[in-house]
C-alpha cells in the first residue's frame, strides 16, 4: 500500500508549468542530487514539467539517514509523486536512478497506479542481469576512493578536498549497497516504450548489458549510444537531452 507523503523533501520542481501536458520525473546516480539536473529544464521542452528526484543523505536532505535498500525508497517516492501522477508522466533515471525508476514503475503497476508513458534508462545494465563486479561499498577507504576515481563520476572537488569528501563518503557507500544487495524479482514485462541510453567508452556497462533491458517491455525499444564513459550525462548532456526532447515530444504526440 502507498502511503501518501510530503513532496517537498523528495521533489525539486525548479519551473512549475501548470499547462504542461507531460511530467518528466529524474532520478539520481548513486551520489548523486537533485541539483545535478538545475540545467535540464532550460534544455526541455515547453510542453514539459520537469521534477527531479532528491534522495535522502544529500541537499537538502542532508541531514537524514541515506537509504541502503531499495523496497523503502520506491515507497517513499511513490508516496511523494502520488498527488502527481493526474497527467500523463515519463521517468528517466541514469545508473542506480534508472533501477530505482524501474523499481518504482513495479510498484505502481503492482498498486493499480498509472503507468509511466515511457520510461528512459541510462548508464545501467538491466535489472535482470547479475552484477558480476565485485562488492566495494563496504572496501577501506584507500580503495573504495580508487573506485570512486575510476567511475569518474565524483568531482574532483570532492575527492581534493578531505572535508567535503568525509561528508559524502556515507551517502556514496549507502547507495552502492543499495546497488549491490539488490535483488530483481521476476515480473511481467512493461506495457509502455522503454529507451536505453549508454556510453560508448563505459566500462562499467556493456552494450549488451543495455540491450537487455529489451526483455522488460512488450512495447518498443529503443537503444541509443553517446561519446563518453559512464558519465557521458554530464560530458554530453546537451547531445542527451535534444535526443531526449525529440522522444519527449514523440510521447506528447501520442498524447
């Protein structure tokens, strides 16, 4: 059952477009915020209103406890969007944002909520295939550090500076368990489109570990690569977010 809560903790909403026709809900990488989309509205279109996801440990949440299992953060989301799923909506999530919307889409198909018109995964095997990396949230520093450098996701900023890198350093671990313990339960297929977004230099995900997500619609997909590693979000966001304005537009269309 989803338990209504406040959307203000776990939604930012930088432009409010009352005469939107389409939500788009993002969801963060480990480590990652709500401030880590500010641009992406300016980059979207008209039609759409645009809500990203903030995660507990980080923001301005940064006082909360992060959440290491997946099951009470796709409750808390949902309880949060609840009021928002009157209009049409999309989700896009990249890395461990795109298991957490594909987690939360279960749990409201499984509620009899509505459905996500489309849901857009980046940077992320699909849920069905067994991580075969080694588990590193619990590593000691020096190399849970190493990891953390050779994912090229946390700013360098961060890993200069021993002050804010102490602060983040539980957010990161709590969210890498998440990924790491998690667990994908055998379900139906999606009714709705599903587009796998990935990194042609990724190390981390393959080709065809981003082919796969195929197996989780009865409806289209649509694979498509991007210059860049795992991060190719922040490299090459502006190639992203016109390939994602166009679907976002298609999906409008649709009505």
């Amino acid at each position: 059952m989803i338990t209504t809560t406040s959307t203000s903790n776990w939604l930012t909403c930088p432009k409010p477009n009352p005469r939107a026709r389409l939500r788009l809900f993002c969801f963060p990488y480990a480590g990652g915020r709500a401030a880590t989309f500010r641009t992406w509205p300016d980059e979207l279109p008209a039609e759409i209103e645009f809500y990203a996801i903030e995660l507990p440990s980080r923001g301005k949440r940064i006082k909360e406890p992060p959440i290491t299992r997946m099951e009470p953060l796709v409750r808390g989301i949902a309880g949060a969007i609840e009021s928002l799923l009157d209009k049409p909506f999309c989700f896009f999530g990249h890395s461990m944002g795109a298991l957490t919307s594909f987690e939360l889409a279960r749990l409201l198909r499984r509620e009899g909520r509505r459905q996500p018109s489309h849901l857009f995964v980046s940077g992320a095997a699909a849920p069905q295939i067994k991580d075969a990396h080694p588990v590193t949230f619990d590593l000691p520093e020096p190399q849970f550090l190493d990891v953390l450098r050779r994912l090229n996701g946390t700013p360098r900023e961060v890993l200069e500076n021993d002050e804010l890198l102490q602060l983040m350093l539980p957010t990161l671990r709590a969210d890498f368990e998440l990924l790491q313990v998690y667990e994908c339960a055998d379900e139906p297929p999606f009714s709705f489109p599903i587009t796998a977004f990935g990194g042609l230099q990724d190390k981390e995900v393959s080709r065809e570990d981003l082919e796969a997500w195929r197996a989780q619609t009865a409806s289209t997909f649509i694979l498509r690569n991007f210059p860049g590693d795992h991060f190719f979000l922040n490299s090459d966001r502006s190639r992203l977010l016109w390939v994602l304005s166009q679907e976002l537009n298609s999906v409008v269309s649709r009505g």
